[in-house]
C-alpha cells in the first residue's frame, strides 16, 4: 500500500463534488486517498477491507513487540509452567 504523489491526493472539494466516485474507487483499487485542505494534508480514506487488514497487521505487530520484550526481560514461562498455569485457568471454569 504506498500512496502514489499524482493519483492518491485529491483535495476535500474534490471530495465534496464527487463522494460516490471516491467510496467506488476506494472499493475498486483498494488504495488510500490522501484528502488536503488548503493545500495540506487533512484526512486519509480508505477501503473498510483495508483498513481491517492494515488493523489487525497493526495488532498483530504490537503483540509481537510485546512478546519481545517480554523475552528481553525474561518474562518468559517453561513450556510444563505455562501448560500449568493454561490448565490452573481453565480449572477455574469448570
């Protein structure tokens, strides 16, 4: 997903005038519009597909990053403690 400096800038009257156009676009070409407003940029669209994507990417990184801390910290469990603590938990269910 890279933003393209002459396709994927449009100005907000732009916008304005042709909305419909830009949600069919959106949904056709699955890129991000850059949306400016006296000539800076003020709003990104983007395709609700996409931006579930790029979301759960997000999340996905941040839990990885955790976990990697964790390491760097040895917070870390054995695979007999984390089993135990797994099956502790799931105890307090029944």
């Amino acid at each position: 997903m890279n933003i393209s400096l002459t396709n994927d800038i449009e100005p907000l009257s732009e916008f304005r005038k042709k909305s419909a156009d830009f949600v069919k676009r959106l949904k056709k070409e699955k890129q991000p519009i850059v949306l400016t407003q006296h000539g800076k940029s003020a709003a990104v669209l983007m395709d609700v597909s996409e931006f579930e994507r790029v979301t759960k990417k997000m999340e996905m990184l941040e839990d990885l990053l955790e976990a990697k801390q964790q390491v760097e910290q040895d917070k870390t469990y054995s695979l007999d403690d984390a089993k135990k603590r797994i099956e502790d938990h799931l105890s307090k269910w029944k």
